[in-house]
C-alpha cells in the first residue's frame, strides 16, 4: 500500500469519526470538497501544504493522515 493510499484511508476514517462531510472539511481547509474526493479515492497526491490544511481542519497532527495503521 502507498502513502497515497494510506492517507486516504486515514483521511476517510478521522473524518467520519468526526462526523464532518467532504463538503464541511473542503470548507474547514479552503480546498474544494471534489479534491478532498479525489484525495479520499487516493486519485491524487496531497501536496505537504494540503496535508497541513486538512490536519489543521481536522485537528490532528499531520502524522496521523500518513502513518499506517497496525
């Protein structure tokens, strides 16, 4: 598994657990809720900026997006 992959997951799990929509972390993060898709499809590569964006929208450290689960 990459680490595109790995944060998609990640990504897909904290925001459920925080009951937030694709729509309300786009808004949280100033990025759109389609690229928050693509990044939860791991169609894309976050670039480090965006990983802060969403972990500072989330509240979370950044390592918790890329760190694979055990």
């Amino acid at each position: 598994m990459d680490l595109k992959e790995i944060m998609a997951i990640n990504l897909r799990r904290i925001r459920h657990g925080k009951k937030l929509t694709q729509e309300e972390l786009a808004d949280r993060s100033s990025l759109s809720a389609r690229y928050i898709g693509a990044i939860e499809r791991a169609d894309v590569s976050a670039s480090v900026t965006v990983l802060g964006q969403i972990a500072e929208a989330l509240d979370v450290d950044p390592a918790e997006l890329v760190t694979k689960s055990r």
